[in-house]
C-alpha cells in the first residue's frame, strides 16, 4: 500500500516536471524577458491579488450533505470551496481548521462510484429473490463492475441494497441479472437511492473531500509572492490557492486559475504584456499536446461516459464531436454534473442519456445558453492575446484549436499562466521550506 502511494507520488510529480520542461523549451520568449516577468512576480505580494467577489470566501462545512454542497456551488456560481471542520472551527491552526476543497472533480468521482454501487444492489436485490444472500452478491457485483473506491467496503455495499429495496427498486426491473443492465433501467429510481435513500443521501462533504481528492490542499500566506501562486496554478496543476494571513487561520482569499487570467487580461496597454500577447499561440509553443492527444467524446455517447473519461483522463472538460470528421459541435465540463443532481426531473434515464440529448435537455431548460452548446474557438494562427480575451470575457477553461471545424488542439487557463513564467532552481525547497514532494502529499 505505501508503496503504490509513493509510485502515485512520484507520478505525481514527474507529470508536473515533464510538463513544465515541454512549456519552457517551446517557448520562443526572449530570455531576459522571461527572466525579467519572472523575478517581477517574485516581488510582488499576493495580498495585492484582487479579493473575491463581495470580500468573502464561500465556505462549506464538513457536515454538509453533498446534495446540499452541489446547491451552493452552484448558487454561487462557482467551482469549488474551503471545507470547514466543524469540530475545530475555533483553532487557530488552519490545519485542524479546514479539511480540504470540495469541487465538482470530487463530486463526480463520488456519483460514478455511486452509480456503480447502486447498480450492484439493484443485481443483489434480484439475486436475493431468488435465495441469494445480499452480503454475498455486494462482493461479488462489486467485483463485477470494478468497485474498488472508499464505497466498495463490504457494509456499504450491503447498505446500498438495502437502499434499492427500501427505494422501490423492484427485481424485475433488471435485465439479465448483471449489474450494468440493472443500471441502464435504473432510470429516475437511480436518483432515489443516491439522493433520497440512506445510505448515499446522507453522504456528506467530509466522507468524500479525501477520498476523492483531486489536488491537494496548499494555502499561501498573503505576504507570500505571487509567482509561488501562479506556479501552484500552472506546473504544479492547482485550480485554486486559499490565502491565509499569518496568525489568523480563516481563508482570506482565494485565488483561481480563472481570476489570474482575468488578471492578465486586465494588463492590456502594459507594455511587457502587449508584447507577448502580439505574439501567435505557437511562440509560446501552443498547444502543448498534439491533435491525437486532444481527448474528446462522440455526441452520441453516453453522458456518463463523458464524466468517467474526464475522470479517467484528470481534464476538467471534453470537446464533443461529431461523426470521423471529429467535427466540433458542444462543450461539456465536469461542472455539468450538477445539472444531473439538481434537476434530476429533467433527465428521464441518467444510464442511457447520450451528451448530446444531454446539451439539448440543458438548453431547453434556458440553463447555460451558450457555454454548453457553442465551444469557444481559435485558430492556429490566433494570438496569445485573442486567446486571453476569449478565456477571461467568456468565463471559460479551455479554448479548442480547430481547423476546418476539427479539434487539432486545446490550451487550457493553465497552458495560458504557464506561458508567463518559469520556475527558479529550488523555489519551492528555499521560499516555502518543504520538498515539492512533500507539498503534493499534503
């Protein structure tokens, strides 16, 4: 077990390095320029960064269910927040005070493996009619569908049958007895046992802000520099920073890959920015991926495949295409989950909704106009600048690079912070006194 953590770990880390070596030896910045943006970054605090939106952090407790965490992230129109301990609420250590971030990343690890589950006590509820023991059928249908996560221990298994057949699941709903072809019928039922029977709806923020874990959860000091934010943000693929002020545990900002190329947008008329947003994508080396690597899904596939590639794949969003062409026709992104879990009504059969019925429902709906259904664009020969604009004005993370309607790349809010910086010889090690190894075990 330790060992695969620290081959996890390592992986970890060489992705960041062999990402970063990629961005640096592609572009095609003068360096002094670079040198000059870099120390410039150094030297400026991060108590300077702009403060969210109304001067205050959206915080969630760790008792909060993750129907209800869904609700507020997406009231507040945003992707993620702080998760707050509430039996050390009052420390001054903001170790003990929050336990991480829940974001849409977790989330969706939570509802595929939920989905999984379920659909292995539906198979068990029909085993169990036909003299089966249901303990026994959780373990082997957990095999089955390769449940492997925090929910495949044996009395959550058996819970969740219980949870089918409390929900109304009924035994002959099943076609063939294997848990995916119960799960195709599951239909509206699907929601009422991750959503309205125990013992997924009371699964709450702190069961799965762990267990899930997408990044790690890394504060900065607001006398901190901002090339350590912008660093955390790019190589070392954070999406957010929370800012701490010495002395006080409670979050003072939070800085997101999405706020730092609003920044950048906003330095437009500086020279040194105008300079470098002249320029055409492929001086920076964008994308730093070739077309084959562009991961995508058919408009015809299953919705729910779509999150498992994203998950599969650690990307925040798929380009959906059409047809061999691969033609460019929506965008989905990990945040869309929500839509499922919020209005489940809308969705007659969450196991066999194609993502495009699935863009369609939302659109119909007047939910998201625009960001699902129109991918946001460029071309080649498009410049860093345009790039930015398109990024910051439309509140996107990713622009797709097309040629003749085919995704040939993508650069994401992270390619973009990449592109400003590089990182000096043993930063991490001297400013903030800990290995990066470490920092990304945290």
């Amino acid at each position: 077990m330790a060992q695969a953590q620290q081959t996890r770990e390592s992986s970890a880390l060489s992705s960041c390095e062999a990402y970063f070596e990629k961005v640096n030896s592609r572009k095609k910045l003068p360096q002094p320029l670079q040198e000059t943006l870099t120390t410039a970054f150094a030297r400026i605090p991060v108590s300077s960064f702009p403060q969210v939106p109304a001067g205050k952090v959206i915080e969630i407790q760790a008792d909060t269910t993750v129907a209800d965490a869904v609700k507020v992230l997406s009231d507040c129109n945003i992707l993620s927040a702080p998760v707050i301990n509430p039996d050390a609420a009052t420390s001054m250590n903001w170790r003990e005070r929050y336990l991480g971030i829940i974001d849409y990343s977790a989330i969706v690890l939570w509802v595929l493996e939920t989905a999984e589950v379920a659909a292995v006590a539906l198979s068990a509820s029909t085993a169990t009619a036909v003299g089966l023991g249901a303990g026994a059928v959780g373990a082997l249908g957990a095999l089955a569908v390769s449940v492997t996560g925090p929910a495949a221990v044996a009395g959550l298994t058996v819970a969740a049958v219980g949870a089918a057949v409390a929900g109304g699941v009924a035994a002959d709903q099943a076609s063939g007895g294997d848990a995916p072809a119960a799960a195709d019928n599951l239909g509206k039922e699907f929601y009422k046992v991750i959503l309205q029977e125990e013992p997924f709806k009371s699964t709450t923020v702190k069961s799965i802000v762990k267990s899930y874990r997408w990044a790690p959860f890394i504060p900065v000091a607001t006398d901190s520099s901002m090339l350590s934010v912008l660093l955390l943000l790019s190589k070392y693929r954070l999406r957010n920073v929370p800012v701490i002020e010495p002395g006080n545990p409670e979050i003072k900002n939070y800085i997101t890959q999405s706020a730092v190329v609003g920044g950048l947008e906003g330095c437009k008329g500086r020279d040194w920015f105008d300079c470098i947003a002249a320029r055409p994508i492929s001086d920076m080396g964008l994308p730093f991926m070739s077309s084959n690597e562009v991961i995508s899904i058919q408009n015809d596939d299953l919705v729910l495949e779509a999150f498992k590639r994203m998950r599969d794949n650690h990307v925040g969003g798929l380009p959906v295409v059409e047809g061999p062409s691969k033609k460019i026709v929506g965008n989905v992104s990990i945040r869309d989950i929500r839509h499922l879990l919020l209005k489940p009504e809308l969705f007659s059969n969450f196991r066999q909704l194609t993502v495009e019925d699935f863009i369609s429902t939302v659109v119909s709906t007047g939910q998201e106009i625009g960001r699902v259904t129109t991918p946001i664009t460029c071309k080649v020969d498009s410049t860093l600048g345009s790039v930015i604009q398109s990024l910051a004005t439309k509140r996107v993370h990713r622009i797709y690079i097309v040629d003749e309607n085919e995704v040939t790349g993508v650069i994401t809010l992270r390619d973009v912070i990449s592109c400003f910086i590089f990182e000096p010889p043993n930063f991490f090690d001297n400013y903030f006194g800990f290995s990066v190894k470490e920092m990304l075990n945290k």
